[in-house]
C-alpha cells in the first residue's frame, strides 16, 4: 500500500513537471504573438473547430460567457 502511494506521489510530481513546462512553452508562444495565455487558448479553440457561439466558447474553455465575452472583447480591441 505504500509503495502505491509512493508511486503515485512521484507521478503527481512529474505530470507537475510537465505542466508547468508545457505552460512556460505556451506562455512565450503567446508572448510573442502579444496575446494572453486565456487568448491563445481561445484563438486555438477557434482555429480547431471554426466559427462558433460565445456560449460554445465557453463550454470548450470551461469558462463562464462574461469571462469568454470579455476575452474577445480584448482580442477585437487588439
């Protein structure tokens, strides 16, 4: 039983590790297209499934509409 939860402690870790790589990789991809990481986000989800809702939007981000509203509120003011 402890050895399991030894294992499952270092897989934690390690999908951590990844996580915060894959967020530092993205935030300077991000960074030098001079948008936010919540604006990739969406700009990505727009390229993959096109034209949609603000309410589809939302639903894909896990995002309240206000909050995704707001983003492309940015993005159109950029």
């Amino acid at each position: 039983m402890e050895e399991e939860m030894s294992k499952g402690i270092r897989a934690i870790r390690l999908i951590k590790q990844v996580m915060g790589s894959v967020k530092r990789t993205m935030g300077k991809q991000f960074e030098e297209m001079n948008i936010t990481g919540p604006q990739g986000m969406l700009v990505g989800t727009l390229i993959h499934y096109g034209e949609m809702k603000i309410s589809d939007l939302s639903e894909k981000l896990g995002l309240s509409n206000s909050t995704v509203s707001g983003i492309v509120d940015r993005l159109e003011n950029q």
